[in-house]
C-alpha cells in the first residue's frame, strides 16, 4: 500500500506514506462499528487471601507477609489469569476499611510485597490482611467501550454508567462486602510507571468492580476495540475490509499533502490536486458503503448471538443458584 500511495504522487516521501496510511486506516476504523473490532473476553475473581499475619509501616512502601502461613496461601491462589501484583492489598480482616493498596512486586522467598504508594494507615506488626483484586485491567490497550458484563452464575448484568464519585458518596471507605454489581472506570493503569515493575497492562483503561470483589465468579464481558495502526510490513487488514477503501483514503491526505507543497512557479505547473482530492475522497464513500453493507449482517449476527437485551425477561424468570426472580412483564 505505501508503494501504491507512493506512485500516486510525485515527490511524496516514502517515509510519509506509512503515516497517511495509517491515518486512512484509522478514519476507516472509526466510520463504522465494524465486526472486527467487537470482542468478548473475561474476567476470573480469585479468593481472597486472609490467613497468616503481615508487617506494614507507616510510611513504608513495602510490606512483609509471613513465610509460614501468609506466602504459602498467596502462591496457593496464584493463577495466570490472576497474579498476586495484579491483586490489591488492605489491612486488616476482610471487612477492614483501611486503604486499597496496589502490589506491584512480591518476593515469595522473604515474603516482601512492594506498594504502588507507601502505607498511610497506622503501623501493625503481625496484623491481620486482605489480598484480593477489586481493579481490573481492559483485555486490550486499544479498548473504546463495553457492551455488556455479566455475573453468569448469578444471573447479572453489571451497571456500566456509574462513575467514581457516585461510588464515593455511597461507599467512600469501599465497605460494602458482597457479590459486585457495578464496573466502574478507575482510570489508567499507572502502576510501576517508570520502574522494573511496571505492570503488564500499564496504560491499559483499568476498572473497579463495586461492591468488593470478594467471592469467586466469573465475568462475561463484551466490548469493542479502536483498532489497532498496522506496524510492520506483513501485518494485513482486517478480511472484512479491502485495501482499496484505505488506500483511496490515503489519497485523499496524500493530495492534500502535494496541495500544500505544490511549486508555484509555472513551469512547474501540474496536476489540480484539489481536484484529485475530491475524486479519491467520492471513490471512498463509495467503496465504505460496500464494505459496510457487507460487515452488518456479521456485526447483526454478533449481537443476538449473545443476547445483549433483556427482551426474554419479560416471561419472568428465577435463578436457583442465586435466588434472583423476576415478575411476569407484558411488553
């Protein structure tokens, strides 16, 4: 495509052309609620981690849990989908309301836990600990928005239009102990910044579940994606989108670029690029109304696959395992 573009206007720096391309893919991506960009992924809630004792001063960055007991149930619940510097730390037992501190490094061997910030609450030597993971990272760094999230065992779908401060004035000291039914943005995964122990996610969008994650379920979540620019030469485009339609976009920067540099004298007199710029920008509308027409009938099939309404409840429904029930409601 950069050679395509490149022969379509004389003197346009090779260089440049990846970043009209890129560009062109990028105003492609945003057009359309494309299929490609829908995706579904999960979140898995480990069990908290209470037993055994920790030591945390005040003003310290870094705690010391007890290799006895403490280290052994926190590589106990170690999984890949959960790593203890994934999990959050607060002091005391597990109705405690103390600050929610992020673990960015653990050292199973000494028992030593690194803070993303250093303790404030009062020191405890020997105190009781929750370990547990209430923040949860997007499953991708290029994430736009969910669709749905859904506790299956219970039957659920979390609230997703609830942001910080309405949490705040409910539960400022986060207290409330039972199964989430909020997921709220927390902001951009910061932690580590700058040091060996930056997280894997950082500057992913990172989410808090609310109430406190505490039981172990697992979450359904759909969303869609920005997209991603394409980087090396083998990456490919998306099969639901051709490269005429971006390249016919490239075009249309690429004739506004040699517009704004053409040389005015007039033996150097050449195309009208104007002209040029509106004949590729006809032939991407053009070629975008396929592509779209193509893409619904995929995105249609995405949506009702999964259900994303709550069009059957209005039979009535009750969950055993939870206990959930819901009336008989004529639509």
């Amino acid at each position: 495509m950069c050679t395509e573009l490149r022969g379509s206007v004389p003197k346009l720096p090779i260089s440049f052309t990846k970043t009209l391309i890129n560009r062109a893919w990028r105003t492609v991506r945003e057009a359309n609620l494309w299929s490609f960009n829908l995706f579904e992924s999960a979140w898995i809630t480990p069990p908290p981690v209470t037993t055994g004792t920790v030591t945390a001063i005040q003003g310290s960055s870094t705690i010391t849990f007890d290799t006895t007991v403490a280290v052994p149930a926190l590589l106990a619940t170690q999984t890949s989908y959960s790593l203890i510097t994934q999990r959050q730390f607060r002091a005391g037992n597990i109705s405690g309301v103390s600050g929610i501190y992020n673990i960015v490094s653990f050292n199973p061997a000494t028992g030593v836990a690194t803070l993303d910030r250093i303790f404030a609450d009062p020191s405890d030597t020997q105190g009781a600990f929750t370990v547990y993971q209430c923040y949860y990272p997007a499953p991708m760094v290029d994430f736009f928005t969910w669709l749905s999230i859904r506790n299956m065992q219970m039957f659920l779908n979390l609230g997703l239009d609830m942001n910080r401060a309405q949490v705040d004035a409910r539960d400022p000291q986060r207290s409330w102990y039972q199964f989430p039914t909020e997921v709220v943005l927390w902001g951009t995964d910061q932690r580590g910044a700058g040091t060996v122990n930056q997280s894997a996610t950082y500057q992913y969008p990172l989410f808090e579940l609310w109430g406190q994650a505490v039981t172990p379920f697992t979450y359904d979540c759909y969303g869609i994606r920005k997209g991603t620019n394409l980087v090396n030469p083998t990456d490919t485009l998306p099969p639901e989108i051709g490269e005429d339609v971006v390249l016919a976009m490239g075009r249309v920067y690429a004739y506004e670029w040699a517009e704004a540099n053409k040389d005015m004298s007039p033996r150097s007199s050449g195309p009208d690029f104007r002209f040029l710029m509106g004949k590729a920008m006809e032939e991407y509308k053009r070629r975008l109304i396929e592509y779209r027409k193509n893409d619904k009938e995929k995105v249609d099939n995405w949506f009702s696959s999964r259900n994303l309404s709550w069009s059957g409840y209005k039979y009535g429904y009750f969950n055993t395992i939870a206990g959930v029930a819901g009336p008989y409601t004529p639509m």
